[in-house]
C-alpha cells in the first residue's frame, strides 16, 4: 500500500477536512476516513477516494440546493397577466395564472368574448388549443348558441329556442329535429 496523503486544512467543494476519522463500525474496507464539516455545519465522516474523485462534495445540502432550484426554475411562468397572445388559433388577453399541477392561465377572448378560459402554457407554446368558445367545444349563451348564430334553425328544434340555446352551429352534438312539412307526424324521441 501507498503513502497516505494527509488531507487536513484541504477544502473539497463545500467540505472541509477537520482530521482523520476513525472507520465506521460497519465497514471492512481498507480506506481512511476523514471527519468533514459541510459549509452548512454539519458534519460527516468521507472516505479519502470520494473526495478525491470530487463524488462527495457536501453533506447532501448540495444536491438539495441543486433540486430546490431546478423546481423553482420550472415554476417560472412565461407569460404575464394582461399579456396578449395573438395566433392563427388564440387572440386572448391573459387575466390570471393558476399553478395546479401544471401552469394555466385565465382567458379573455378578443374574438367572440368568453371569459371561463383555461389554457396550459405547454399549449399556448405548441399553439394546440383554440378558445373552446370559438371552435364549438363550449356553448356560450349569446356568443355561439344557434339562435344568436343561426336563429333560422330555431324552428326545427323540438324543444324551440331553450333547446336551441344548448347547442353550436358546429357542434358534433345529436340533434333531433322537426320535419318542417309535417311537423306533428315526424318527431324523433330522445
């Protein structure tokens, strides 16, 4: 066996070597160990070729600082409140941000006014998502019901204007209409 460097004084990373350590009781290995205070104080017994080799270079506060700031990065928003985001699929204006799970923000719509948005951020990047309202997937009263943008396919609802109003020109929605020839002969049940 070699000459054994005495590490004493040395500093390796946020470790300072305070003397040589007496081996932990459970181990049968042919290492010296030596007694560390971590810049944080605390204080642990490390064999001579982890620090050497840079493997060890704390108590463990380091990799805990490392993975507090790397959550803290990925909780940045990119977006800010009144932000406008004008796409071929969005023209919304930003009005507040929710963190649940995963970043959203509120909407308002430019285009046709609905206020109940919620987009991911991952989606306003990919540009994957419209305004619900817009695209049909969300019947606003008002904004996109068939009376307020197709009112001539009112009469052909059983259910008249309440039932028109749940539903969108573009809707995939089942509907089931009245024969405008013979309305009291040819109606379907739900």
């Amino acid at each position: 066996m070699g000459k054994w460097i005495d590490l004493t004084h040395h500093r390796f990373g946020r470790l300072f070597v305070i003397k040589k350590a007496d081996k932990p009781l459970n181990v049968k290995n042919k290492l010296r160990y030596w007694l560390c205070e971590c810049d944080c104080t605390n204080k642990i017994v490390v064999p001579t070729s982890r620090l050497l080799n840079k493997q060890t270079q704390s108590c463990g506060c380091l990799f805990m600082d490392s993975l507090k700031e790397r959550h803290l990065h990925h909780r940045k928003w990119l977006y800010d409140t009144g932000q406008i985001i004008f796409n071929d699929k969005l023209n919304i204006i930003l009005t507040d941000k929710i963190y649940d799970k995963r970043k959203k923000y509120k909407y308002s719509c430019h285009k046709c006014g609905y206020t109940e948005g919620l987009i991911t951020e991952s989606d306003i990047i990919n540009t994957n998502a419209g305004c619900p309202c817009c695209i049909g997937r969300v019947v606003v009263e008002g904004i996109n019901d068939i009376p307020t943008t197709a009112s001539w396919m009112v009469k052909y609802f059983l259910g008249g204007y309440k039932e028109a109003k749940l539903y969108t020109r573009s809707s995939d929605k089942k509907i089931f209409p009245i024969c405008p020839n013979l309305p009291n002969l040819f109606k379907y049940k739900k």
